[in-house]
C-alpha cells in the first residue's frame, strides 16, 4: 500500500489530468441532473457550448505539449522519436480540429468571429464544423496509426511483440464488427444514391477502420509494454487503448442514436459524455511517458549522487 500511495504521489502529471477530469465530469453530472428534472435546456445548452468546449480544446492543447516534451526526450535517429513526432502532430490536428468543430462553429463568446464581428451565417459555422471533424478524426487518426506502427516495427525487430489476450480480442472484435456494419450501410447507401458523392462524408468513411487499426496497435505495444515489466510506459499505451475504444463506442453512440434511434431520447443523451472521458484518456498517453521519463532521471540522479560503500578493512 504505500509502495502504491509513493508512486502514485510521484507522478503529479497524471494526477492533475485525473482530478481535472474528474471535476469535469461532476459538474457535468450536476448540469445534466438538473436538466433532466428542471426540463431548462439552457444550462445544458450554456454547459456544452463553453465549459464542454473548452474542455476539448484544453485537453488537445495539453496533449500536444506532452507529446513535444515526450518526443524531446529521445536523440535524433531513434524510432520513438519519430514515432513521438507523428503523435504530437496527431495531438496538434486534434487540437486543430477542435478548435474548429468546438469554438469556431457556434455563437458563443469563446468564437472571436462572433464575439468581435457578431456573424451569424449558418453555412460558414456548419463549414468549420465539418472541417474540424475531418482534421481531429479520420487525418489525426492517420498520424497516430502512422506512429504506432514505428513503435511496433521496432518491437518486432527487438523480439518483444507480445501476443493478445481474450479480453484484447474481445475489445478489438467489438469495434470490428461495428466497422463491418458501417461498411455495409455504406455500400447500401452508395448504390441507392447518385453520384457525384460528397467528399466530407467519402472521407469521413475511414474513421472506423482506422480506430480498428489504432486498437490493434496500442494494446499490441501496451501488451508488450507490460510484458517488459515497463509500468508506467505500459500505462501509457494503456490509456491510448482506452481513448481508441472510447472513440469507437462515442462513434457507435452516434449510429445507434442519430441514424437508427436504437437508444431513445433522453437515454441517448448519456452518449454525449464518452467524448470527454475519450479526449482524457488521449492525454493521459504522452502524461504516462513524460513521467516515466521524469522518474527514470530522478533513479539515475539518486544513483550518481549515492556516497561510494567504504571499503572492508582485512581481518
């Protein structure tokens, strides 16, 4: 136990995600409460649209500050340095993205368009919105796919790729099978609507076998992670599952309730939620490798700076 109390205390990144985090969330948890029993759609509406934006945008913004200072702590020519580089830029399309789809698509103050100019035309917001959605989805996710696979090259090479266990099967055939099912209502789709298609949506179509891919990935490195006795290492690629799989099930909240209303309203508004636990778990990767950085400098300096053992006298 206080083997456990020291480490967590040691690691003061992450704890300042999880606590944010968790006050995020119980705030959320009031608004949505009080929404639910009042009926008064103006404090969820006034939630999301600031507090809820930014949280999107902090958490990119964080991220890719990590992931800099992640990627700077490897030398020129090491693969996990340019694997680090391909995440932070991934975190910067998120933030990127976000910072389109969250702040400049919506009539809030925290939009310097409608706080300086007053616009209101809906077609530049809806505009901004699609742009961000593609740049923060299918393009960042292609970075970080890109990435991983530079960390799985050299686990190959090195002969440390461990193998997937039952419960990793079952996460990656769940978001398989919804993968197939989307593929299948696409191909529906296409051969009942005319050409030319709409090339927002033609490349929107990527995200869910890209998440597919990202999760075979970070479990199979975390997998490996762990097998190396790596804690907080395996902890990073750990929280990378999580994030992929939560974007999946955020993806799959969205088809089951806006394209087929599997989940009725006011159920569905749960789904809304998973977004932020998602954007947390993104940031809380390079937080797991900037502190096990840290923590491997403080070993090395504990070790330098240790008085010599004197030296045993002969009988």
């Amino acid at each position: 136990m206080r083997k456990n109390a020291a480490e967590i205390a040691q690691t003061p990144i992450v704890n300042a995600i999880l606590w944010l985090t968790a006050i995020h969330m119980a705030v959320a948890a009031i608004i949505f409460v009080l929404w639910r029993t009042t009926g008064d759609d103006a404090k969820i509406e006034l939630f999301f649209r600031y507090q809820g934006s930014l949280f999107f945008v902090v958490c990119a913004a964080v991220e890719l500050w990590l992931a800099w200072i992640a990627f700077r702590q490897f030398s020129h020519g090491e693969p996990m340095r340019a694997a680090w580089l391909l995440i932070m830029l991934a975190a910067l399309y998120r933030l990127v993205g976000y910072a389109f789809s969250k702040i400049l698509n919506t009539e809030s103050h925290l939009n310097p368009l409608f706080f300086a100019f007053r616009l209101r035309d809906a077609s530049f917001y809806r505009a901004c919105e699609r742009f961000g959605l593609l740049v923060s989805g299918p393009l960042s996710m292609l970075l970080l796919s890109a990435g991983l696979f530079i960390i799985l090259r050299a686990l190959r090479r090195l002969g440390m790729l461990s193998k997937l266990r039952v419960f990793d099967y079952l996460l990656i055939t769940a978001v398989a099978a919804f993968t197939i099912r989307q593929a299948y209502e696409i191909v529906s789709w296409v051969k009942v609507t005319p050409a030319p298609f709409d090339l927002y949506k033609m490349l929107a179509w990527s995200s869910d076998p890209l998440l597919s891919i990202l999760l075979i990935e970070a479990i199979l490195i975390g997998r490996s992670a762990i097998g190396a006795g790596w804690g907080l290492i395996a902890k990073s690629w750990g929280a990378f599952s999580i994030g992929i799989f939560l974007t999946s099930l955020g993806d799959i909240g969205i088809w089951a309730t806006t394209n087929h209303n599997y989940i009725p309203w006011p159920y569905s508004s749960i789904t809304w939620y998973v977004w932020f636990l998602a954007s947390a778990a993104y940031v809380l990767g390079p937080a797991y490798q900037v502190e096990a950085c840290r923590r491997a400098y403080r070993e090395a300096e504990s070790i330098s700076t240790e008085p010599p053992a004197p030296a045993s006298i002969p009988e």
